[in-house]
C-alpha cells in the first residue's frame, strides 16, 4: 500500500473509487478484456483503428469504458 501524504487517503482507495469513466488498464489487460493479442492492439493503434486509447508519456493506456464502448458496437444482430 502507498503511504499517505499529508492526511490524504491512500492512493489505491483513490483509485478503487473512481467512476468507471476514469479507470484505466494496459494493454495486456486490454487485451484480455477485447480478446485481442497485445500485438493486435498494437496494430491497431498504428492504423488508427479502435478501440481509442489515452497516451501518457509513453504509457499507453485503454479506459474500461472506452473498451465496454468498442465491444458493444461489435455486436451483430442474429437474424431469423
């Protein structure tokens, strides 16, 4: 666990609390999220495909939302 700093609370309660719009994960769990390999993502971001992605400093990052967004606009349509 992160010490406190000046009576703050503990950076991982800060982050357990967020709203889902900000919590972010990287690409290997990205990747476990859409199922594609870390590689595929990869790819993806270099053509400019979705998902969209946050790029900090050179950390890339994915938002669960943004992920959760992507899979839903996969979705097919069973016909019958």
């Amino acid at each position: 666990m992160v010490s406190e700093r000046n009576g703050s609370a503990p950076v991982e309660e800060l982050l357990k609390n967020r709203p889902n719009n900000l919590q972010t994960v990287d690409e290997r769990q990205a990747a476990v999220i859409t199922g594609f390999t870390v590689k595929g993502l990869q790819q993806r971001r270099w053509l400019g495909k979705p998902p969209t992605y946050l790029k900090v400093g050179r950390l890339v990052r994915y938002r669960v939302s943004d992920l959760e967004q992507f899979l839903d606009s996969c979705t097919v349509e069973a016909r019958g």
